[in-house]
C-alpha cells in the first residue's frame, strides 16, 4: 500500500495552527448573519424565507459553484497566496456587509463573500495533506476544522460581548479589519511543495507536468465511478447538513420560542458551541484514525456509530423544557456531533482520490454539502418557518428543526456501507496508480 510514512515537523504543526486560526475567521464572518439573527431580522424588517435566503441560497450559490473553479486553482497556482487572495476579499465584503440598509443591500455582498471563502477549504486541505502523512491526516484535518465549532462560538462572543460596545455593525467593521491583516500575513507565506511532485521528480528526475483542468475533471468523475465508498461519503455528508442548514434559525428558536433573552442565549450557546466543537473534533480527528487502524473499516462507519447513539439526543432536545439541564446537554452534544464530523469524511474523500485532484475534489465536496444540503435547510427551512407562522401553526421553529432533523438521517445508512467499502476502494485507487 503507498501509505506516506514520513512524519510531519514542527514547523507543519505551526503551520496547522495558522490555517486553523483562518478557518476560524472564515466561519465567524460567515456565521455572523445567523448570530445577529435577533438584531439584523428586526433592525432590516425581513422575513424568515429573505433570511433564509441570504444565509442560504444567496451565500451558498456563489460559494459553492466558485468552489469548484478554487479547487482545481489549489492543484495549480501558489496556495498560500490564494488564500490570502481570498481571505481579503471576504473580509472586504464583511466590513462593507455592516453599511446594510435593507435585502438588497445586505444581499449583495453576501453574494461575492461566498467566491472569497470558497478559496479557503480546498486550497488548506491540499497544503495539509501535502505535509502530513496518511496516518495522522485524520488527526490534521480535524484540528483544522476545530476552525467551525470555534467560529460559531467566537462569533456568538461577538454577539454577547462586542455588540453592546460596538452594535451589530461595528462588529462587522472590526472583524473585516482583523481579516485584511492576517491576509498580508498569509501573503508571505512559502507554498509548501507538492508531495506527489516531488516523488514523481525524484523517480523520473525530470520536472513534472500537472495535467489540464479537463483532466482533472475528467480523473475526479472516474474516481466517482470506481469508488463506491467516496461517492456515499458525499451523499452522507449532505444529508447531514440539511439539518445544520435549518440551524441557522436556532438564535431565532432560542428566543421566540425557548424564551430565552437575546443577548444571554447568544453567551452561553457560544461556550456551549466552543467546548462541544472542540471536543467533537478532537474526538472525530483522532477517533477516526485510531478506529481506521484497529478495525480497517473506513472513518465513515465510525461516523456511523456517533450518529446511531447521539441521534436520540438530538430528536429529544428538540421538545424538552428548556429550562431542564438536559436541553443544554443537547445543545452541547449538537456541536460535539457536529465536530466528529470533519476530520473523518475530509481525510476519507482526500484518500479515496489521486493526489493531483485533491483540492478538486475537495472542493466538489464541499460544493455538495452547502449547495444541496445546507441549501435545502436553509432555504427550506425558512420558506417552511413562514409558511407555518401563516398558518398559525403552534411552535413553527421547533417543528421545522425536527423535520430537518429526521430528514439527515437519511446519513446513518450512507455512512454505514461507504466504511465497509472504504478499504476495497483505497486498495484499488493505490493498485491503479502503481
């Protein structure tokens, strides 16, 4: 098997951090809208289907279409210089996001945030399975994506402790003025070298030819077709994000419903979201890999295992008192599922691929679960909410979030037969690259 064997340095567990510390101000800028939900909603008059849309379709379209073009940029151009591209771009936008005045206005910078952050992903997992090897890229890739749960909660601190200081704008302004820095900072960042190339070099001593954006495509629709357990580990993962899109509305539920004060859900749902988020990744980052080791079944079936226990938490949260210690056990155990999440499926689509599409591939993936699965539960749950609320239906949050919640786990079984596969289809990617 063509397993890497070297070992990863301190200056890549450096580098790590670095990228991890961006990824969280990809996803505070990004889950600022949701965060503010019970300032921005009132303060600009929209209704739950506009606000849907503009956390849902109007971001997500641009992003994950743009993703697919940053993707094959990653196998391509100078890595770190694309990021900070990116990353300054979307930090632009999100100080211009703060001058919103009404849908329109809020709606078009949300547009194009979506191209800046697209870059982010897909060019960071590249890098990072570059500079560590196949052993610990569970455990990388994780750590990477502790990058969601802390900017969920570090945007929620934003809320709680900046707002009153600044208002929902200034907060806007502040955050996009801390990104244009560490974008300067990336910018000067060496482009680590290319694992496969330098392999293919040392073995044919020759310079190495990447193939064309048509190949590329063409190589990651061949490894669809050859790898059953890659393409159920996609449709796994988008199940799983309907039920985060119509979270998206949680801030909302939390106060309209649960009666929880604005300011105060926002605080203590933030340390919930931090210390189940990091929990979650560690434990699904070095989880995985050890599962990976002992069983030889692949990082889905433990993904498996997580959701078949933690799925009647989730149901019952939904409906039980809110005042109940149990409701904040569910709050946290949310994001501990959510952070098992990442590092798994991420580590298990870059192994399931030839190394010169992994940033494609990576950003076909992440296309997936934003355009089909956070879309449909964003969009949806918005259109759903107000339809409901028309109606005159009793509790509409917390039915639409149990709806969406029942519908995800359309993942159990995806996530099931894509582990039980994974091995036969590593064995035969690694076979025909020999």
């Amino acid at each position: 098997m063509m397993e890497q064997v070297q070992g990863a340095s301190a200056r890549d567990y450096g580098f790590l951090m670095f990228l991890t510390l961006l990824n969280v101000m990809n996803f505070v800028d990004r889950q600022l809208l949701a965060s503010f939900a019970n300032w921005i909603v009132p303060d600009l008059g929209l209704s739950n289907t506009q606000f849907g849309l503009l956390t849902g379709l109007i971001f997500i379209f641009f992003y994950s279409v743009a993703g697919v073009f940053m993707g094959v940029l990653a196998d391509r151009v100078n890595r770190t210089r694309l990021i900070a591209a990116g990353l300054a771009l979307w930090s632009a936008l999100t100080a211009l996001s703060g001058m919103a005045k009404g849908f329109a206005s809020l709606a078009i910078p949300r547009l194009f945030i979506g191209v800046g952050e697209s870059i982010m992903t897909p060019t960071a997992m590249s890098l990072l399975a570059d500079r560590f090897p196949s052993s610990r890229l569970g455990f990388a890739s994780g750590v990477y994506y502790m990058g969601v749960p802390i900017g969920v909660a570090a945007s929620l601190f934003v809320v709680a402790y900046l707002e009153p200081l600044l208002g929902w704008r200034g907060c806007f302004y502040a955050l996009g003025a801390v990104g244009l820095v560490l974008a300067v900072v990336m910018f000067f960042m060496k482009e680590t070298p290319r694992r496969h190339e330098l392999e293919a070099q040392a073995k044919q001593e020759e310079a190495v030819q990447r193939p064309s954006v048509k190949e590329m495509l063409q190589t990651l629709l061949q490894a669809f077709k050859n790898s059953p357990a890659l393409l159920m580990t996609v449709l796994g993962g988008v199940a799983f994000h309907f039920v985060l899109g119509a979270a998206t509305f949680e801030q909302l539920w939390f106060v309209e419903e649960r009666g929880f004060d604005r300011s105060e859900i926002a605080e203590l749902s933030g340390w919930l979201a931090f210390s189940g988020g990091v929990l979650g990744n560690l434990f699904g980052g070095v989880g995985g890999d050890v599962f990976l080791r002992k069983t030889g079944m692949g990082r889905p079936m433990f993904l498996f295992w997580i959701m078949l226990i933690l799925t009647p938490i989730s149901l019952y949260y939904r409906v039980v008192d809110a005042s109940s210690l149990f409701f904040m056990f569910g709050i946290f155990m949310g994001y501990f599922q959510l952070g098992c999440f990442y590092g798994p499926t991420f580590s298990t689509v870059q192994e399931l691929v030839p190394p010169q599409i992994r940033g494609t591939v990576v950003a076909f993936y992440i296309l997936s679960l934003n355009f089909f699965g956070l879309g449909l539960g964003v969009t949806g749950g918005g259109i759903v909410v107000d339809w409901m609320i028309a109606d005159g239906v009793a509790e509409p949050y917390t039915l639409t979030l149990l709806a969406f919640t029942a519908l995800s786990l359309l993942a159990i079984p995806l996530f099931y037969f894509a582990g039980r596969r994974f091995e036969r289809d590593r064995e035969a990617l690694y076979a025909s690259m020999a």
